[in-house]
C-alpha cells in the first residue's frame, strides 16, 4: 500500500519494464498528465491540504495524536516509575492491603469522559458541514465501474471525461473556491471515490446514489483514487483532477472533453486515442486475451459466435451496433450487461475511427 505515495517513481519503473510490450500505453502517456505526487504540506506526512476540509480535518487528527502522546507518555511514565517506587525491597516485604482512591477514580473517568466529548463535538461539527452541500454547488456526475471513472458535467451537456486503467489522465475539471457536488453511482461492484488532497471520501454504489461535496482551495493537479478493493485491477483506478482559476473553467472543460481528429492525424491513430481517452481499453485488450470484453486483436471481419448460438461476420454495421447498443447481439461467453451504451457519447466520426483502428489490429 506504501507504494501509493511513491506513485511517480514506480510508474516510471513500471513503464521501463514493460519496455516495448506496451506501445498503446507508451502512446497514451506522451498526452496524458502523470499522476501527481502526494506532496507533503508539513512534517506530519499528510497529503498536501487543497480544499476547505482539509485543515480542520487535519487539526482533528493531530488533536487526537497530540492526546494519544500525552496520555502514552503519562501512562507508561507513571508504570515505570511506579515499578520503580514499589519494587520489592527484601524478602520478607509484604504488600500493604490495597482499598481504593474515589477521587483519583472520579479524575480517570471523568477527564477523558469529556475528551471524548470534546472529540464527538468537533468531529460531528466538521461532518455535517461535510454532508451539507451549499446550494449553489456545480453538479457533476460521477460513475464507478470496474476499473474507470466516468465524469459528466450536467450544466454543460456533452461534456465528459473519462480515467484511464493503463495510465491516470485528465478525469475531472473544477474551478478554485466554488462549491462543486458530486452526484455518484457504480454501474457493477462497490467502488470508493477518494481525492486525499481534499480528504473526501465516499463509497461508490451500485443501484443507489451517494454524494459528496468540497470547495477546492488551491489550483493544480491532485491524485483520485478508489479506495475499495473492487477486483483485479483495483489500483490502478485512478485519476486525475484538475483545479483551475474560475475565469479559465468552462473553456477548459470544453477543451478536455473535447475529441476531434488533429489535423492531418490518421483515422486509425485517432481511434487509437478514443480506445485509451474513453476507457474501451479498461475492458477490451489488443493482444488477444480476453478481458472484461472479447479482444480487439483480429476483430474485424472474424467470425463471431453469439450467445444466442448464431455466427455473424464482425463489419462496420456490427461495430457501430456493439458501440451504440451493446445489449442487441451479446458475443458468446460475455455478459451483456456489462458493455455501457455510448449512445450519445460518441458521434459518427469518433465510431469511424474506432473502426478504422479496429481494423488496423490484425
Ligand atoms: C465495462 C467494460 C466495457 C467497456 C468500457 C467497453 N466495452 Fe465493449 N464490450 C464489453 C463486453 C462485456 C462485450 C461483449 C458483450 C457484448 O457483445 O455486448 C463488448 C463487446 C464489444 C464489441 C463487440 C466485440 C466482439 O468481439 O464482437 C465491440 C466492437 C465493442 N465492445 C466496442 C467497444 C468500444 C468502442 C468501447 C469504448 C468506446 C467499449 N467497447 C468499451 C465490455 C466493455
Ligand atoms: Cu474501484
């Protein structure tokens, strides 16, 4: 677990390693952010402090550390110093009958009664301002899935982005000092949606909605985690969020999302950023192995076997069907469930491309 706050540097390793095997990752990472380091604000070795959580969040642990010291050096000092003073002089030494002290009694339950109390008050304060959104909060979509996040922004429709399991990218924009409220759900396993930096944390489940809110306090790029074992590839849930100042947001927001063919970029080389940008690579392997999805090394034009028992030949019309509306033909030994529906997501240029590097995967 160590190795998360040593991200940057094991990532490079890892990326050394798998040397050429990878290339669709070596390509991803040349445009994708890297995942920002846990930098750390103090000498306590807690994430640096980027939303208006944080510092009480961080007092209240460091009260609660500062009282664990006091009373371990007091105890444990007490018992030494006791073993000392009531060590057994001689032989014959009998301990004197021991009754009890009311009043030292009443001084050791009644002092941490109210430390407790004092801890309860503090916390309880903090954690309804933390369940309170403000009203004027910008609503932002989050969905958990088995291993991305997919971020949508309501006010501007169109708008979404998209982590990656190869790589973290650039998964969710947010302007400094506005309050923002993240709707979320998970479309198969529990998930936990967890941004260190801001110290919120919340789980991510399916069929329900949970919420979450934060004011983020200082513009740059933080870790997003989740944080509950949700199966093979777990850690590398991961993203990316990105705090700007106001005047910059919505035209950055635009430009993430935005996924249009360079100029004078190949239709196949376009595909390949829509395979990694929009996470089909979460589920859909390049050399063969199943995953989650059937792989997409010779797709096209193969043979397929559907579930239902018929055979079709994978062309264009397939393609587009299996993108837009995945649950139609299911391919043998998949579950259909688990393919989202791009309709609407994906326009009729970015399915091209997806086919045309498709195609280029022999
Ligand atoms: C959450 C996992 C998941 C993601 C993400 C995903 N798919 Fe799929 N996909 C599946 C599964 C499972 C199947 C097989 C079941 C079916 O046919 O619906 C499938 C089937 C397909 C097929 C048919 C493959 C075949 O062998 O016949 C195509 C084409 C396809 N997906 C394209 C895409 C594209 C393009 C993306 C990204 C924009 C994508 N998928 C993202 C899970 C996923
Ligand atoms: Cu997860």
């Amino acid at each position: 677990m160590l190795s998360m706050f040593f991200a940057p540097e094991t990532k490079e390793a890892a990326k050394a390693a798998a040397g050429a095997a990878a290339p669709v990752v070596e390509k991803a990472a040349a445009a994708a952010p890297k995942l920002p380091p846990l930098e750390t604000a103090h000498n306590w070795a807690l994430p640096t402090e980027a939303s208006t959580f944080a510092r009480s969040t961080d007092n209240l642990y460091l009260f609660i550390v500062a009282l664990d010291v006091f009373f371990f050096v007091l105890v444990i000092g007490a018992m030494v110093y006791f073993m000392w003073k009531y060590k057994r002089r001689s032989e014959d030494q009998k301990t004197s009958s021991i009754t009890h002290n009311g009043k030292i009694e009443f001084l050791w339950s009644a002092i941490p009664a109210v430390l407790l109390v004092v801890i309860f008050a503090w916390a309880e304060i903090d954690y309804l301002k933390q369940t309170t959104p403000p009203a004027d909060a910008i609503n932002i979509r989050v969905v958990g899935r088995q291993w991305f996040w997919t971020v949508e922004y309501p006010d501007n429709p169109g708008v979404s982005l998209t982590s990656n399991v190869d790589e973290p990218q650039l998964t969710m924009i947010v302007p400094k000092g506005r309050p923002v409220r993240l709707t979320m759900t998970s479309e198969d396993v529990l998930h936990s949606f967890y941004i260190p930096a801001f110290r919120i944390k919340k789980d991510v489940v399916p069929g329900r909605y949970t919420t979450l809110w934060f004011e983020a306090t200082t513009v740059g790029e933080f870790n997003i985690f989740c944080a509950e074992y949700c199966g093979d590839r777990h850690s590398s849930m991961t993203g990316v969020i990105k705090v700007l100042e106001p005047e910059m947001y919505e035209a950055a927001l635009k430009e993430a999302s935005k996924l249009e063919a360079k100029p004078g970029e190949a239709p196949a080389e376009f595909g390949r950023r829509i395979y990694t940008r929009r996470g089909c690579n979460a589920c859909h392997t390049l050399d063969g192995a199943p995953a989650t999805g059937p792989s997409w090394k010779a797709l096209y034009g193969r043979q397929e076997t559907m579930a239902d028992g018929s055979s079709l030949t994978v062309d264009d019309n397939y393609i587009t069907e299996s993108i837009l509306r995945p649950q139609a033909k299911i391919v043998a030994g998949f579950t259909g469930a688990q393919m989202p529906s791009y309709q609407g997501q994906l326009d009729q240029k970015q399915i091209a491309a997806l086919i045309e590097f498709i195609k280029t995967q022999k």
